[in-house]
C-alpha cells in the first residue's frame, strides 16, 4: 500500500519563483502525480512557496477535490448531483459509508477502499449512480450497493491468493 | 481631516481610517468580536455593522474606510437586530457549558449576549464532534467553542510570524487548527499565548497546573517554593479590580505566604543572575572573537522560534538559561543543601506572565537525577485563581519582605519584565565587567519603550557596542533575515517572544490593551527610579552566592547549573 511517493521536484521546478497565487495549480498537479496530498508534500510546497503548512492544509481543505490519504484499490465515487439526490441518493452515500466504515474523502484501513462525493457525473439517466474505478454502476439501491461492494472485496480477495 | 455625521452628530474622522477606528475615538461603543489594533481588519464577526444612509445592506464599520459627510446610525432598530442575530447564530451551535467553562467570566461569547439582550434560544444548530487538543503542555485548544473570529490566526501568523494555525475545512466543519489536524506540540507553535490572550471564548486556554500546585501545598512531606516573574507584581492588582499601575511586590509575597507556600522567591534575583553570567559571556564573545550578536535566551517562545526556523543562527545564543530555569536550579541544588532538605522534597512553582514558561519547565534538559528544576509554572491568571478560591484579596496583604538569599533583587533585574530590560540590565553591567567603572547615566532611554525594534550604540570606552532589542518575533525575523543575509554590525540582540515582552505575555490577563501594558511598562521604570540598588553585580543575594557556592560566573558549576545548549528541531510547518 504505501508504495514510495513520486519525487514532486520536478512539479516545484514548473514553478519557479512562484508565490501563494500558484498554490492550488501546484497542489492539482501533485495530486495528479501522487493521488493524494501527503504531509510531505505539504511541508516542500511550503519551502518552494513560502508559505506556512497550516495555511496550504487550510487552503486545500477548503475544496473538496484534495484528498489527504492515498486513494483505495477501488476508487468509489457516489454522485450527489440534484437527478441522483431526487431519486435518494443520500441513502446509497449513508449506506456506503457505513459498508465501508469511512467517511467522504477518506481511505478504509485496509486500503481496498476510497470514498469521494462528486456533485455530477454527467449520466443522470441512469441516477442513482455510483461509479468504482471509473466504472458505472446505475440505478443503485441499497442492496445492490451492497451487492456490488462484495463482488469487488471477492475479486481483490481473489488476486491477493494469486499473487 | 474629514467630517461625517454620526447618530446626528457631527465627528471629525482622518481620511480613509476605517469607520470603526473614527467611532472608538469618539467614545462610541459598537461591539466586535474580530478586531484587532493595528493588524488589517477582517471583517469575520460582522458584529460592528452599522446603518450607512445611500448603502442599502448594513456595513460592517471595521473594514469601511470613511468618506466625507457620510451619515451614519451606530445604533437604528436595524444594526441593533442584525446584531443580536449574529449573537443568537453563534450560539446555535455552541456548546452551552459555560458553568463549566474557563473563561465563564471572561468570555465575550457570553458577555455580548448578555448586552444584547438575548433571552431564548432562536436557533437550535446541530452540534459539531471537534475534538479537544491537549496535547501541547502550554495550551488547550477546543475547537467546539471557537466563534471563527479568526484573531489568534492573525496574531499568530502577523505579530509571531510562527502561523502554526490555520482556518481548515469549510462550512459547519470549518475550524482552526495546525496543518493535518495535528496536535499543537508537534506543530510550529513556539507556546506563547498570545491567541489565548486574545481569544472572545474559551476555545483557547492555558495547560492549567492548578490541581497539582493544590496537591502539592496539601502535602506536608513536601517544601513548596514560589518563585515570581518581574512582570507579576506590576500586573496582579489589575485581577483585583484595580486599575493598571499599581504594583503590589510585598503584597504578592504575602498573598503567595498565605496561599501555603514555605518560601518566596524572586524571579528577578535570577534575573540579577543572568546579567552576571549573560554579560560575562558577552564579553568574553567580544574579546575572544566568538559568535556575534549573540541573542538573549529568556524567552522560551523565541528559542523554540529559532531551533525550528533558524537553525543556522543557534550558535548566536546565548548559553544561559532562562532567569526560570536558573533559579530552579539553584533552589534544588545551592539551597537545598545549604538549607539540609533532600530537593526530591522540594515542589518548585514559578508564577510566570507566560505560556511558554510551561513548555520550558517540562524540556528534558532542564531536570537532573529526574528532578525537574521547576514543577509546576502559573500564570498570572491562574494565580489570582487560586487565591480567589481562598477568598484572599491582594488589598488585605499586609507586605512582607520575600525569603532571603533568593528573593533578593536589584531594579536592572526587575526591568526584565519589559522589551529592553534585559538589555538595559546587560549593558550596565557589561560596562562595569569592561571598565571597572558604573555608567554616568544607568538609564539607557533608547531602548526603553514599547516599540517593536530599537537600536542603540554603547560607548563603553571607546569600544562601540551595538545593540538591537526587538519584541514580537515577526520583528525578530525580520531581524533575523538580515543577520543571515551577513548584517555584522550587531554584537548584541535582545528578542522577546510577546510584543512589549513579559507585562504583555500570553499569561497575563485576557484582553490586555495597549494602556494597561505602557502603565505595567511604566511602573517597572518608576521602580528602577525609586530604589537604590539599581545594578545586578551590586545585588548582595546575588554576590552572596557566588561567593558561597558557584564560584564566578562562567565557572564549572554555572555551566552545570545556569547553561545549557539547543539543538536543532523539527516541527510540522
């Protein structure tokens, strides 16, 4: 799980002389490279930009597009746009966090499983929608949520026996 | 100059000052829970707004600059509701404890809503799960009770330039916190106080040591020994109700008597005592070519400040301990046995207008054969605590004269309470180590004062000493940067971590303003006009113990006892 972090020089040297103003491009860029942002990370953004760690953690948790963990084997993204909220998608998200023990943006122990809200991702046909690792998965209810997190638990199960 | 109409009185105002700063000077109370003097206004509470005719929405009057003939209502129905509103929010979800709270009497949460009239809970708000930090043995933070007003992250970040805190999250999670919601001790927070001293609620606080200073003056194996910070006596009357500038010295060493402790000693003794050894070193840096400037080391905020910023400047410290440290060193070791009591018998309490004093207290180099050198470190605050839980009043102390040989002092040791004391203190005993000769003029004018950054040239016979004396550690890196960056001028800096030093510590009482720190500042400058012996080396306490137990400053023993080294340290920042 905790594979080695990218070296993020490279990202600070598109940056020179930069100031606070190139704080979030920096920040979408090295969660680009490295999937989340890390303490490391944080505090080398603060040397390369002067600027204090508190400020960047209270800058990037401002938005909810920085994650602060490395995301899970399976990426879980629950839509809670307006088409998905109509037809309950607040239940999927509770049901959701409560299968997997975590919270929106965070990462389960185990690392098997990430969690993230997106506002829409553009298949409101098929609401409520939930999508894990890119894939769709429509018109969800609690019990196929449920369904569909067992069929991803077997397969990373059955990969680890096979290594 | 400009003119404006305010509740139909005509007010001058200076152009473009903020509304705000126009209504204070003509005596007109509008309540802020954000405002800060002298720092860029934020604009957080929205409790300052005020009815501005031709502006259709209420205008908060901190952060709007005045215009000629603008015609203003401080205090319309409208301003009033908007007002009692914003109170009524903040308390939606506040955790109501206040009978348990700290800052009961304190909190201006709880005095406002009293001012505006609030009598029923409009707005039930769901409550949030913040955790408490703890983990600092300086400060307490509990982000539950926190109003977002945002002035400890200013002062932290414009006044300390440590911003080891931040706001994070946004919405109902939004709070103030370190980097990672980590705790206080492993972030950059040098432990000063000075959010605590400006904090509306109770959401920042002191690591009180209360209950183990009660255990300890309850148990009759053990000898409890006070000792008090310069800045104590000149400040304590004010938690008595007195107006400030008033100092109590004799009354303080009664008051802390009858509290039940065995023996009262003198900060500033100690004090006296790092002159001596402080002064020898600076001296012995300017004949042997060691490391100039050299910098202070009585501030504990500021030596945390450079192990963790400036590193590469640890060498310019000086070697001495604090004046708190050196003194619970010797109480453990030179009285102990000169009084025959085993020091594992001995409780050391320092009565301290800080902090950081607490922090100090508990680092691992400051306690021998697993003593520690202090015990337990007391603010200001905590101290009028205990005494009001005994029902004593500093006005009913008798004054009494403190325990000798530790509780004596000379008046160079007591200005250490202020920005420049310790380096008034330095100088003129570095002249006497020099010349062998006292200074005309003891009192050195320009580096008195509450300014943030005074500079000065000594001449002590020809040898041109210069000297630079900054309080505030935005200041001091300011100072810093251009030492690193080769200024060579400077043979000495004198640095305290809270702006106007100790009278202004993170310890004193809450809400300070400026006119109580000039009457604490100027109270230390009568004292040092009013009595005698106005030199540390001429303090006999302090001769006295050099004669009897350390030899002579520098010797093998002060390094034992009154030195010691920093390294390097890693923080989150």
């Amino acid at each position: 799980m905790s594979a080695p972090l990218t070296d993020i020089q490279p990202i600070l040297d598109r940056y020179p002389n930069a100031s606070r103003d190139a704080l979030i491009p920096l920040l979408q860029d090295v969660q680009e490279v490295q999937g989340f942002i890390s303490k490391e990370t944080v505090v080398s953004i603060g040397k390369h930009l002067n600027l204090p760690a508190s400020k960047i953690y209270g800058v990037a948790t401002f938005y909810n597009q920085f994650r602060f963990q490395p995301l899970g084997r399976y990426h879980v993204q629950i839509c809670r746009g307006t088409a998905c909220h109509v037809k309950g998608s607040a239940t999927i998200f509770e049901t959701l966090k409560r299968e997997l023990g975590i919270e929106a943006g965070e990462t389960a122990r185990d690392g098997q499983f990430s969690l993230e809200v997106v506002a829409c991702l553009g298949a409101c046909g098929l609401a409520p929608l939930i999508c894990v690792n890119g894939k769709f998965h429509g018109n969800v209810t609690g019990d196929s949520v449920r369904k569909i997190l067992r069929a991803y638990r077997k397969e990373a199960k059955k990969e680890a026996t096979n290594e | 100059m400009i003119n404006i109409e305010v509740n139909n009185r005509q007010v001058q105002a200076k152009e473009n000052e903020m509304l705000l700063v126009t209504l204070r000077r003509e005596g007109i109370h509008v309540p802020t829970m954000c405002h800060l003097e002298d720092l860029s206004p934020s604009g957080a509470c929205r409790l300052c707004v005020v009815e501005v005719a031709g502006h259709p929405n209420l205008v908060p009057s901190c952060s709007f600059p005045v215009y000629p003939d603008m015609k203003v209502q401080t205090h319309s129905p409208r301003a009033l509701k908007a007002r009692k509103t914003i109170i009524e929010l903040l308390l939606s979800n506040h955790p109501d404890d206040c009978l348990y709270c700290e800052r009961n009497n304190t909190c201006q949460l709880r005095l406002m809503a009293e001012e505006m009239g609030v009598r029923a809970r409009r707005f039930r708000g769901e409550k949030n799960n913040f955790h408490k930090d703890i983990s600092s043995p300086s400060i307490v933070r509990d982000p539950a009770k926190c109003v977002l007003c945002g002035k400890c992250v200013r002062i932290c970040e414009e006044v300390q330039a440590v911003a080891a805190i931040d706001f994070t999250g946004r919405g109902s999670q939004a709070q103030v916190g370190p980097a990672f919601n980590e705790g206080l001790n492993v972030s950059s927070c040098v432990n000063c106080g000075q959010c605590i001293r400006v904090c509306p609620t109770g959401a920042l606080v002191e690591h009180s040591h209360l209950a183990e200073v009660e255990m300890a003056l309850n148990d009759p194996e053990m000898i409890v020994v006070a000792q008090h910070a310069p800045a104590i006596s000149v400040t304590l009357a004010e938690l008595f109700g007195d107006k400030p500038g008033r100092d109590v010295n004799g009354a303080l060493v009664t008051l802390l008597r009858k509290l039940g402790f065995d023996r009262v000693f003198d900060t500033s003794f100690s004090a006296d005592l790092t002159i001596m050894e402080e002064g020898s070193e600076l001296v012995h840096r300017i004949k042997n070519g060691g490391v100039l400037p050299m910098m202070t080391t009585c501030s504990p905020g500021w030596i945390k400040y450079v192990e963790q910023t400036f590193p590469d400047l640890l060498p310019n410290l000086s070697t001495c301990r604090s004046p708190q440290q050196m003194l619970g060193a010797l109480i453990k070791s030179f009285y102990a046995e000169r009084e025959g009591i085993d020091p594992s018998k001995i409780y050391s309490v320092s009565i301290m207008p800080c902090t950081a004093k607490k922090f100090e207290a508990e680092r691992p180099e400051f306690s021998r054969d697993g003593l520690a050198d202090v015990d337990a470190v007391l603010t200001t605050r905590e101290l009028a605590q205990l005494a009001r839980r005994r029902g004593l009043n500093l006005a009913d102390m008798e004054p009494e004269v403190a325990d000798n040989p530790l509780g004596s002092r000379s008046t160079a040791g007591k200005l250490f309470g202020g920005s420049g004391g310790v380096m008034e203190a330095a100088l003129r005993s570095a002249f006497f180590l020099l010349t062998g000769r006292n200074l005309d003029e003891l009192k050195v004018q320009a580096v008195r004062g509450l300014d943030g950054v005074k500079e000065a040239t000594i001449d002590i016979d020809g040898l041109m000493v210069n000297v630079a004396v900054v309080s505030g550690l935005e200041n001091a890196r300011v100072l810093l940067e251009e030492v690193r960056a080769g200024r060579k001028d400077l043979h000495f800096i004198e640095v305290m971590t809270c702006p106007g030093g100790c009278i202004n510590g993170g310890g004193q009482p809450i809400e300070t303003d400026i006119e109580a720190v000039k009457a604490r500042m100027k109270l230390l400058y009568q004292i040092d006009r009013d009595e005698s012996v106005r030199l540390s080396h001429e303090n006999k306490a302090v001769q006295q113990v050099y004669q009897e137990f350390l030899g002579e400053p520098l010797s093998e023993l002060s390094h034992k006892l009154l030195h010691t080294h920093y390294d390097p340290r890693e923080v989150l920042k």
